[in-house]
C-alpha cells in the first residue's frame, strides 16, 4: 500500500485566496491583530475571519496568543504570522479527514441526515444574521450566500434561472475525500448552504445538490419561495443520486 497517497502534498499555492489574504495582514501587521481587525481589513464575517485564522495556527503559519496589556478585564486573544514555517515534517490533514468520515458514515443509521445537520450548523455559525425584521431579497440571499462559499474556497458562479437557480460549484475543497465519500462530504456541503440560507431568513431554500456532473464540478439546486408562502423549509433536502 502506498502511504504516501495519505500525506498532504505541499505546493505552491496552499492556501485558498481568502486565508492568504489573512496570512498577508498578518505578515505585515506590526503587532499581533484580533479577528475584529482581520474582518474589518477583509470585509469577512467574524466567524470566517476567525475561522480562517485558526486554520492558519493549524497550518503552522500562524500563532494565537493572549494580548498584553495593563488594563483591567479579559486580554483578548491576537494572531500572529510566525517567521518561518515551522512544520517541516509531513502533514496528514487527510488522513484524518479519511478517518473522520469513516466514523462519520459508520455512527450512525442515517449518515447524511447526520451530516446535513452538521452543515446547517456551521452555515449558521459562518453567516452574519441579519437585523430584526430586515427582509432579505432573493437576489440579495443567492449573492450572500456565493460570498459565504467562495470565503470557504469553493469559486462558486451563479446561473439564474428564475424560481429555479442553480449554484456551479467549479472547486471543491474536500474533492479527494468527496469523491468517495458522497453521503458525508456532500451531505454536509448541502446542509452548509441550508443553513447559510437559513441564518438570512431567505425567501430561497437550497434543494440539493448534484455532486460530480463533471469531474470537478457539482451543481447546487435553489428554489425561490413564493414570497406569500410562510414556510422557508423544502421537503426536498436531499442528495441527487
């Protein structure tokens, strides 16, 4: 067996164009920055900005610390670019992400019911809610949303179709796991986008999605409620075959 096929190749583009972004602010920072600032600079949501900064310590490219300061109260916690990258040995995000699907699908009866759950919750967790009683439009919903996917790295690209658009997914961060473990993987790419949608209390609900139509790209299936309807949920949370 080749274990080699297990080791996260190192290249020269590794990280997606957001958290590079991020890793830039940081190198050029002249002290350690808070999410607060890294959102601000980037435009991104807390939660994003947090979440690729954190990815950023896991790589090894970046340290997380408590600030230092005289004054009264909780030091808030700042990031930092290291140096140099520390990690000369060989990663295995993979491996582990391999591991983790397997426990995933094996837990329980219903492995993709499991995983869309999953994905709703950090599609809620990434989004940011909208005020009370905004309303948000269609148009203003399916644009949110892309912007949500491509902070995630997956260079979305809307097809409108009236009642009926469609998500091109032309990227897919998980693909070498995805593309054997579909009951997981996309199961929890369709829950993201569910509850994405959900946060923004959007007349759109996101049906299914069709993973694979070519070998590097999945369609994400949309419905445009009736804005008289009352009930944003679709019957048909679902995988494509």
């Amino acid at each position: 067996m080749d274990r080699g096929q297990w080791v996260d190749k190192r290249t020269g583009t590794p990280l997606g164009e957001r958290r590079t972004q991020v890793l830039d602010l940081l190198r050029a920072a002249q002290a350690p920055l808070g999410v607060q600032e890294i959102a601000e600079r980037t435009g991104l949501h807390l939660n994003t900005a947090r979440f690729h900064l954190d990815g950023l310590v896991e790589a090894g490219l970046a340290e997380r610390e408590a600030e230092n300061r005289e004054q009264p109260g909780r030091p808030r916690v700042v990031y930092r670019a290291v140096a140099v990258d520390p990690g000369t040995g060989a990663r295995s995000y993979r491996l582990l992400a391999e591991i983790l699907t397997v426990i995933a699908a094996r837990a329980t009866p219903d492995p993709s019911g499991t995983a869309v759950e999953a994905g709703r919750a950090w599609g809620h967790y990434l989004t940011e809610r909208p005020a009370p009683f905004q309303r948000i439009t269609s148009d203003d919903a399916v644009d949110r949303l892309t912007s949500v996917l491509t902070d995630i790295g997956f260079n979305p690209a809307v097809v409108p179709a009236g009642t009926q658009p469609q998500i091109l997914l032309r990227h897919c961060p998980f693909r070498e796991i995805a593309e054997h473990s579909r009951e997981v993987v996309c199961a929890v790419h369709l829950g993201l986008m569910q509850g994405v949608l959900a946060e923004l209390r959007a007349p759109v609900t996101a049906d299914r999605l069709e993973p694979f139509v070519e070998p590097r790209l999945c369609r994400a299936h949309l419905t445009v409620d009736d804005p008289a309807g009352t009930d944003g949920d679709s019957e048909a949370n679902r995988l494509s075959g």
